[in-house]
C-alpha cells in the first residue's frame, strides 16, 4: 500500500478493505456434481453408516496413498486421538506439547490421564526430544508427538526415547496429511498417528478423522473399539464408543481427496505469494516448509517480532480483524494456559518459555481456494501499511474501543 494511494483503515472510520469475511480455514469444496451423485447413490442404497461402501473405499484410497497397513476412518480427529489413547493402554502421565490444538490435551485429561507440557523447539514449533527426556517419570507411559502447520516433529528421536524408555509414542498428524519425511509419508511413524478431516482442513470430510498404524494387533483393537467393541452382530468383545464415520462423511472426502493435488498446488501458489510480498519486511517472518519433501502448504504462519516491527503481534490482529482479514492466533495462549489446565499447573509457564513467547508472536493468515492473488496482495498491502506506520496505528489502537 504505497503513500500515494494510502488509505484509511477501517479502525479511522473507513470501510473494511473487504466486504466477505476471509477466514483461515475456508472449506475447500471439490467437484460438486462428484459428490451430489455419490450422496444420491447412498441414498438409494440406504446404507448410511456402519462400515459401508464409501468409508471402506476412503480408508483403502488413504491406506494406498501414504503406503500404510491401517487406516481406520472416524467420526472426527478427537475420537480418533481418544481411541488411539485407550487402544495404546495409555495411563498416568503423557507429555506432549502445549503448542497445539487444545484437542491433543483434552484427548487424555477426558479419559483421566495427566496431559505433561514440553517445551518447543524455537526454530520449528515442536516438540523438543531433549526436553522430553527430562520430563519422564515412573509414571510417564506415552509421549504425543504434534507435527505442527504440516512440519514433521522429530519422529526418529522421539521414536529412540520411547524405545529406550519403553513408552507409547503417538503421533498428533492433524495438519500434516500429504507431507512426508525423508520421503516417507506421514501416517507411518510411531505406534499411530491420528488425521483430521475437519472442514477447515485442506482436504475434508465435513468431519472426520483417520486413525493410521502398521501394527495389526493395534488395528485390531481401534476397529473393535470405535464399534462399541462388536466383533459380531451379537458379541462385544471389548469396551468401545460409537466413533465410526458415516457415509456422507466419506464421500466428502473421497470428492476432496480426488482434489487433493488441485488443492496443494493452490496452497503452493499462496504460500509462494504471501512470501513474496512480505520477504524484507522488518519483524514479520513467514513460516518456512522444506520443499524438498511432500508438503500441503497449508498454513500461512506469521511470527511477528515486536522489536523489529515496532507493532504487537495483538495489534496487528486487531487491525486485520477490523479489515475483515480473520486472522488466528494458532495456538494462543498455549493448552497450559487454558482450562482445567491453567488452574490444576498453575506454574506450567515458567517451564515453557519457548512456548510462551512463540505463542505470543504467531499469526495464521488465509489460504484456500477462494483466495485469489488480488485478495492476497491487499492483505499484504495491510501487514506492510502496518509495519510502515505503527505510531499512528498504535495512538488509535490505545483507545478504549480497540483494547
């Protein structure tokens, strides 16, 4: 946004650069006339739910792409992560990040297990494996690995402390579907990893989840599990929830996975944009992805650096929010500062300073289909607009409305 066509931002009593509403997590939609045919086919054949067609044809389709053994659909990443939880025999304590969606807690505290936050690594948002290893306790019977924005924790050295340490290693791959490491496909390291397929997922079920192992006795269990535990129609083997997917939801992802290279080019073509335009920009650093491996690009990840920029990553939000740009602090203030976790560690911070000033810095920008490159060069004209006058900007957002 040069000086010449400068303009009012909507916090000076302007219109929002805007009109829509541009949210992070947009849904990507795939071909429509696919996906009408495939729900009128379900319709006809009056199979909604319980293993049918369409899921068993989603599992096999994901299985093949990422070369696992199991996939097992469900009804949403959570249950996923919760039945993997109870499949594993995790109990006591598990560490994990608090970088990461409050999910990935909520999954052991829901079943009484004591989530234990590890520090990050600064330079890559994950789990740190030397922190790790200071954290277990005789009561320590897992670790969680989260593969932040699509980037890979460090699977071969979490791996090596579970090893070592005789502990479950599983992996929070939410973000990650499609990225590989070392050319090895996500969904094939540690004893299982969980996918989502969230509607705010670059590929999505409307919702749903994928539960993925190589183990087969594992497999075994997470399928008896996720069906109330039925091995037939008249016998319950083993205790279970009701965490299948159903029929629609498959075939929504069947259409989005037939998208899947449209959709990661799109991804590509943003993230190379947003790059772009904002490279040289003092205090504001875009998230990095190691193209060299498979990757989905699917977050457009800010860390804005206050000393350099001379404005808040907070203020920066506020503006943006005010221009219709709905920006998200992933994952702020971090899962130890939440609830119930914030009042049962009340101290967790002082052992998470990594996670506390990341947490404070990062900003998640647009990126779906819908987002043409009109739409990210004004948002990036906002960002440099911004950077470029933060005393004016500051002086408004000191005001009793903007705080």
């Amino acid at each position: 946004m040069s000086v010449e066509k400068e303009r009012n931002l909507a916090i000076f009593g302007a219109v929002p650069a805007f009109k829509e509403k541009l949210h992070v997590g947009k849904p990507n939609i795939g071909d429509r006339r696919r996906l009408m045919k495939c729900l009128n086919d379900i319709l006809d054949r009056r199979w909604l739910t319980n293993d049918g067609l369409y899921v068993k044809d989603f599992e096999n389709k994901i299985a093949d792409f990422i070369e696992a053994k199991h996939c097992l659909a469900v009804c949403n990443g959570t249950t996923g992560l919760e039945i993997a939880i109870r499949a594993l025999g995790l109990s006591g304590e598990v560490i994990l990040p608090s970088m990461t969606f409050i999910a990935t807690a909520h999954a052991l505290k829901w079943q009484n297990i004591t989530p234990v936050f590890c520090d990050i690594d600064p330079k890559t948002w994950n789990i740190d494996p030397q922190r790790v290893e200071k954290m277990i306790t005789p009561q320590t019977t897992g670790i969680i690995g989260v593969h932040l924005f699509g980037r890979p924790c460090d699977v071969d050295a979490l791996a090596e402390i579970a090893h070592k340490h005789k502990l479950k290693l599983l992996h929070d791959a939410a973000h990650a579907f499609g990225c590989s490491i070392k050319g090895r496909m996500i969904g094939n390291f540690g004893d299982a990893e969980v996918f989502s397929f969230h509607a705010t997922k670059f590929i999505n079920s409307f919702e749903g989840g994928m539960i993925v192992t190589n183990n087969d006795d594992l497999a075994a269990k997470i399928k008896l599990m996720r069906n109330f535990g039925f091995s037939g129609y008249d016998e319950v083997t083993s205790i279970g929830i009701n965490g299948k997917m159903n029929e629609f939801s498959a075939a929504m992802g069947l259409t989005s996975f037939e998208s899947l290279n449209d959709f990661i080019e799109t991804n590509r073509r943003n993230y190379h944009q947003y790059r772009k335009e904002l490279e040289n920009l003092p205090g504001v650093s875009l998230i990095q992805y190691d193209e060299s491996e498979r990757c989905n690009f699917q977050y457009i990840v800010l860390e804005i650096d206050e000393k350099l920029t001379g404005i808040s990553r907070d203020q920066l939000f506020k503006v943006l929010w005010a221009e219709n740009v709905m920006a998200r602090r992933y994952f702020y203030p971090g899962c130890h500062r939440m609830e119930p976790y914030r009042s049962l560690f009340p101290n967790a911070g002082s052992h998470l300073p990594v996670t506390e000033r990341i947490a404070n810095r990062l900003l998640s920008l647009p990126t779906w289909t819908s987002m043409d490159e009109q739409k990210i060069s004004k948002v990036c004209d906002i960002i440099k607009y911004c950077v470029a006058h933060t005393s004016k900007l500051k002086s408004k957002l000191s005001h009793k409305k903007w705080k």
